[in-house]
C-alpha cells in the first residue's frame, strides 16, 4: 500500500548556487529546542533532487537566522538539522519571506509558523495528511481483503481531493493553490461528461490534451518543487505513446510551451535529453538524436551549456544515427577465419542476427553459447541466421572459443585490418551487442539479450500468422 503523502524528501548534500532577486531580502529567523551552537542548513529542490543552498549558526540560545539581500526563488525548501538527518519542509513564497518559525526537534511534524499564511496553510495540511494516513492505517489492522483495501484507500484519496479543491476554491491565490492545481489531473467539464460515457478513451484523451493546463511553465517555482519531474515521467510514460515518433512530437510540443521561461526550458530539455539518452527500453535512442539534432546542434542556441558537453551529446548523436531502430543496417566488409571476405549486404536470409562479442568477455562467455543454444533450439526454425563477429581479443582466442563451444552453424567474421569501422557504426563499445535485422537489412531489434531475442522473434512470428488469412 503506498503511503499518500505528497511530498517527500531524499537528503542530497550538496551545494546549489543561489539565485537571487535583489528587489527585495528574505529573514527566516527559527528558534529551535534541542541545539545551540552549531550548524543549520536550507535546502530545497530541484525537481526530484534536494540541494543545500545556504547554512548558518544556531546561537547559544537556540536561535537562527537565514538573511540576506534578495529573494529566495520559491518553491518547497526544507530546513535540515545539524545531525543531517532530521529535516522539516516549508514553502518559500514568491513576496513573503520575512516569518518566524518555532520548532522542537523532538516533534517535527509540529512546527509552529509565524508571518507566513501560506506555511501556516502547509502546516495545517500536511497535518491532516497525517490523520487521514493514521485513518487509513488503523483501518488496514482490521481487515487483509484486497478489495477492502482498495475501498479504504480510495476514500482517503477522495478525501485528500476534497481538501485541495476546497482550499482552491476559497484561497484561489495562494501559494499552496497554486501547487495543488498543478499536482491535479484535469477533469472535463460537465458539458463533455456524455462524451465521456460514449467514449472509453475519452478520458485518457482529455487528460492528454489538458495535462498542461495548470501548470504555468512562466513560473520558476515549480523547479524547486518535485512536482514537475514527477509530472514528466509520467506523461512520457503513461500518456504518451511510447513510439519516437509520437513521443518526438510530444518533446516538441512541451519544449514550445516551455520556451517562455529559459529556466524552466532548460530543465525540461534536459531532463528530455537524460532521460532518453539512458532509457532502458529498445528504441528510444531515436528520441535522444532527434532532441539534439533539433535543440543542439547549430543553429541551436545553448548559450547556457558548456560547449565541451555540448559536443559530447552531438557526438553521442553521431554515433546512434547509423544505427537506430528502422535504419537500414550499414554495411560491412569482413573476412571469416579463413580470410574469405563476406560483404554483410550480399547476405541472405529471413532474418540476420549480428553478435559483436569477445572471447575473453565475462558476459560473452556465458551468454553467447547460450546464444547458439537458443539458436539451435528455436531461432533457426524462424530463418535467423548467426553473424558472429569479434569486437575484441585476439583471432587464436576467438578461434580456440568458437572451437571449444562447437559453435557450429554460424558465421563467424573479424576485420584484420579494422577498416570497417563497425564500432563506430554499431556503436559497439562494449559487449556482446546484437542487431537484428530484417529480410532487407532493416533494424528491427538491437541490444536484447537472450530471452529478449526469443520474446521479439515470437512476436514477431505471432504477429505474422495473425496477419495471414
């Protein structure tokens, strides 16, 4: 069961340079029990993560004081205690940061602000947070049917609805307004609800379409909240089909909203670029090279990146365009262990299966004779035809293991003379790699492993006698 508070917090020690509006200043002046005479830290977020950005002394009386010229930039800070362990969350609002707090580190969850509305309002909400959790709690004692279960916590998350819509509708301009309406799904209005009952996807489909609408990419504060990032990983997951293509076009239509803040597209290009870039799911390499095809390289203004990691992602690029998902796998002329030369382009077969490995590889060893083992047993039946070729180790090495695991049936191919450059147009930087390719030299599949290979190539099959008349 997950627990159903909103905001949570994962301690990252480190330093964030502040960025300050000089119009005005900020004194959070905390009165704490339990220390004197040490070390008080502020942090905040920066979308998911947690950043220290400033640190002062707790007096002989228990007394400290953030200050200093300018505005804090708003968002969910938290204050966190000499032990780096125990922490309290607070809003730093857009105008107000003059206030008081009062804080007894034996019971933090019951902190007292004074001047500040919008953390009193933060206090009296994460507190009935906490009752509705210890409701819910109490009532899983008595019961274990899932069903139940489920009941009960839909309840207390229809009651956490009403708390927000509730406190939208009677303090509309607020800080804590603001952050509940762009946690919120929207909902259609009443005028479409008859849509909605005649169609099954109507919902989804408005979600997509108005998932944006209440969160104002002019406002900075939601870079220093959890909120944005966790709004974006689910939208690229759940909403958004996950094809490139669909999922290109969607990057696209986000970036063009957030190009009215620098900041907030900044962050979003970014967490676009890292997020695709490292994806675990085969494909959406193609979304990386498009954002940096697009939003990178010349004439592309990244005034406020490095040009050294600027170029870094472009030469990323360059290395996975020849070889993404839908591409027409680039040819290669090799030679077999008995220096006859194969040229890939001019080999025949339903399917292609290209394995870069080493003999003296860890993870080769162990998976390529189960590689040919799994060939042996089904993949040959659906026309696939193994490639193999050395990526590393010497030629006796390789030989002596195609020998010792009677790796009978494939092909076997190297480059003597590394004028192939498969590594740079395979992207083969670590092994073992494999590419799939179709009847036509076609990539269909890259980088699965055994029990990968045999779900896609079953797939495939399946997809192919449903097809058939």
């Amino acid at each position: 069961m997950k627990n159903i508070y909103s905001f949570g917090l994962m301690i990252c020690c480190m330093v964030l340079p502040g960025v300050h509006t000089m119009a005005q200043s900020h004194e959070i002046r905390i009165a704490l029990k339990n220390w004197k005479d040490t070390t008080l830290y502020l942090g905040n977020y920066y979308g998911s993560k947690t950043y220290l950005v400033d640190s002062t002394r707790i007096n002989a009386n228990g007394m400290a004081v953030f200050s200093g010229p300018g505005l804090l930039p708003p968002g969910i800070y938290f204050v966190l205690m000499p032990d780096r362990q125990h922490f309290f969350e607070m809003l730093m609002p857009w105008h107000e940061q003059h206030f008081e707090v009062v804080a007894d580190t034996a019971h933090l969850d019951q902190i007292q602000f004074l001047h500040s509305p919008d953390n009193e309002a933060f206090v009296a909400y994460n507190q009935f947070l906490a009752h509705v959790q210890k409701e819910l709690d109490d009532a899983k004692k008595s019961t274990a049917d899932s069903a139940t279960l489920d009941h009960l916590q839909q309840q207390a998350m229809d009651k956490i609805k009403a708390y927000r819509l509730q406190w939208i509708k009677n303090h509309p301009h607020t800080m804590l307004a603001t952050l509940f309406k762009g946690m919120m799904d929207p909902e259609p209005p009443q005028s479409k609800q008859k849509l909605e009952q005649a169609d099954s996807l109507f919902a989804y489909h408005y979600l997509q379409a108005h998932y944006w609408d209440q969160l104002s990419f002019a406002d900075s504060l939601w870079l220093r909240t959890p909120i944005l990032e966790g709004k974006l990983q689910r939208y690229f997951s759940q909403l958004v089909p996950p094809q490139p293509d669909s999922i290109n076009a969607a990057a696209d239509a986000l970036l063009a909203k957030a190009r009215v803040n620098l900041s907030m597209y900044k962050f979003v290009l970014w967490w676009l670029t890292y997020t695709f870039e490292s994806s675990p799911y085969m494909g959406m390499d193609a979304v990386f090279v498009h954002l940096v095809e697009k939003y990178y390289m010349p004439p592309a203004k990244v005034d406020w990146l490095s040009e050294s990691l600027r170029q870094k992602l472009i030469q990323r690029a360059y290395q996975l365009s020849p070889n993404l998902i839908g591409e027409t796998a680039p040819n290669l002329i090799l030679h077999d262990t008995l220096q006859h030369r194969y040229v890939l382009d001019t080999l025949q077969a339903p399917y292609l299966l290209l394995v870069f490995w080493d003999p003296t590889c860890g993870h080769c060893i162990r998976e390529v004779p189960r590689m040919d083992s799994a060939w042996r047993a089904d993949w040959h039946r659906m026309g696939v035809k193994m490639v193999g070729i050395l990526a590393d180790g010497t030629p006796q090495q390789w030989k002596d293991f195609i020998l010792a695991h009677h790796l009978t049936g494939w092909l076997h191919l190297y480059d003597p003379d590394n004028s192939s450059h498969f590594r740079q147009l395979y992207d083969v930087y670590e092994t073992p790699v494999t590419y799939l390719l179709d009847a036509h030299k076609k990539i269909i599949a890259k980088r699965l492993d055994v029990e990968g290979l045999s779900a896609f190539l079953h797939h495939l099959q399946e997809t192919a006698s449903a097809s058939t008349p």
